[in-house]
C-alpha cells in the first residue's frame, strides 16, 4: 500500500495541532525578544549619555580647583605690581580704604560685595561680569594678601586675543584633548573661553542668550548647536568664587572617545529573535 505524506493528507500543516502549538509559542516569543531588544537600546543610549556626562563632570572637578587656586595666586602677583604696562591686566587697583575715591562709580557696589565675600571667605571672590559707567564689561577681582584684600578691575571684552587677561589665562589653563576650557560667571555669562567664538555668550540649552542652567554646583549638560555643533558642557565650581570652570568638547569627539558596549549587546538578542 502506498504510504501518504503528511502534507498530502490533505489537512495543512498550519492546521495541524503541532504546527499550532509552534506558532502559539513562536509568536509570543518574537514579540517579547523584539520589546527586549528595543528595551535594550534605549537603556544603552541612556547609559551612554549618563556615562559621558559623569566623566564630563569627573573631568571639570578635577581641573576646577588647581585652576583656582593658579589664578587667585597670579591676580594676587598682579595686584602687588605698580607696573600699570602689559603683562598686567588690572585697569584699576585699590585696597578697601580708598575703595569709593579710586573705582568706577558703577563699579563701586558690586566691588563692595566683592570685598566682604573676599574677607568673609578668606579666598579670591570675583564678581558677575557687570557694565562700567562707559560701557565697558569689567569684572572686580579681590584676593586676600595677609591682612590686606587687594582689589582691581580687569576689562572682560577685548578686540585682542592676545589681552593681558586672555594670555594670563591661557598660561594657567591647560590643553585638553578635543576640549575647550572656558571661565563663567554665577549669571552664565562666558568671561573667557578658550574658544573665541564662546565668550561673551550665556550658557544655554540652545546656545543663545537666556536662562543660566546651572541649577547645581557642578554637573554636566547636552547643549545645543551654538556655532552649528552639538557639544557636551561639564561644569564645576570655581573655588568660593561664585564662578564655575566649563569644559567643552563636540559631542561627536565624545561618543568618538566612549568606550562602552554600545549596540553590539544587541547581537544576540537579535540572533535569537530571527
């Protein structure tokens, strides 16, 4: 007798009662690797973002506070000096005495409160980035020297890159690998950064002018294109200052650099999953 094949016995497979069990515990089975699968990108992507943003802070903290402690030692330096010629950088000098005959008189309130935070803290206090009585953008600058504070002026906008105020600065802060270091006040105004392009702005979400962001003392933040590149800002404060050192680089040069898992730990979910 001439033996009949299953698929030929005239009921489908598919109907069978083992094709039905295959496909009732095949289906299920598909969609929760396919949930699993994208469950594990999206963690991945955020591990990565919180991963960047901790080494960004990491980073900042690490150079805040010899940076601090370079410039209260250079301003201090430049405050003894009588020279009134480069490489000083102070327009005006004074101590607390002569404090309302000697400054600008939009200067003398916020050189004040600068003065009492220089007292009250024992270490350098710089004041917000603030308008002089012509215009100018200045800052107050008061370092603790013994039983003195000595105070000055120093002008913030500059046409020159190669200002007594940006070249001290550039002397103190180092270079580091795809990064720019930047010097901003307690409003989120860049006083100085090493990228030309970046001082004089506010630290923002989307680059431009507006709210300070800086809603802890150090940190880390995805900012948006300011000049056409996304980049990624770490933040941590500058000594008593008030201030904060920023360190910056093109979030392209930081996933460049990440050395996580990345989406490979895909593999063989997907492995499975086909």
């Amino acid at each position: 007798m001439q033996q009949r094949s299953p698929t030929g016995s005239g009921r489908r497979w598919t109907r069978s009662l083992a094709g039905q069990i295959a496909i009732l515990a095949a289906v299920p089975t598909a969609a929760v690797l396919l949930a699993v699968a994208v469950l594990t990108l999206f963690l991945n992507q955020h591990s990565r973002l919180d991963t960047l943003l901790q080494a960004e802070t990491d980073r900042a903290l690490a150079l805040a506070d010899p940076i601090e402690r370079a410039l209260t030692d250079s301003l201090r330096t430049n405050l003894r000096s009588t020279s009134t010629t480069p490489p000083n950088l102070f327009l005006r000098r004074t101590t607390g005495a002569r404090l309302a005959q000697q400054l600008d008189e939009a200067l003398q309130a916020p050189a004040a409160a600068t003065l009492q935070q220089a007292r009250a803290a024992g270490a350098l206090a710089l004041s917000d980035v603030v308008q002089t009585s012509t215009g100018q953008s200045a800052i107050v600058a008061a370092v603790p020297d013994g039983s003195l504070v000595r105070l000055g002026v120093i002008l913030v906008a500059s046409d020159s890159a190669e200002s007594p105020w940006r070249a001290l600065l550039q002397d103190l802060i180092p270079t580091a690998p795809n990064a720019a270091l930047g010097l901003v006040d307690a409003a989120a105004y860049v006083a100085f950064h090493q990228d030309l392009d970046q001082a004089g702005r506010s630290v923002t979400s989307s680059g431009e002018p507006g709210e300070p962001l800086f809603q802890t003392a150090s940190g880390a933040l995805l900012r948006g294109p300011m000049v056409g590149t996304q980049r990624i800002t770490g933040f941590a404060p500058l000594g008593a200052t008030g201030w904060r050192l920023i360190v910056e680089r093109p979030w392209t040069a930081a996933l460049e650099a990440f050395s996580g898992p990345g989406p490979l730990v895909l593999i063989p979910l997907l492995g499975v999953l086909v």
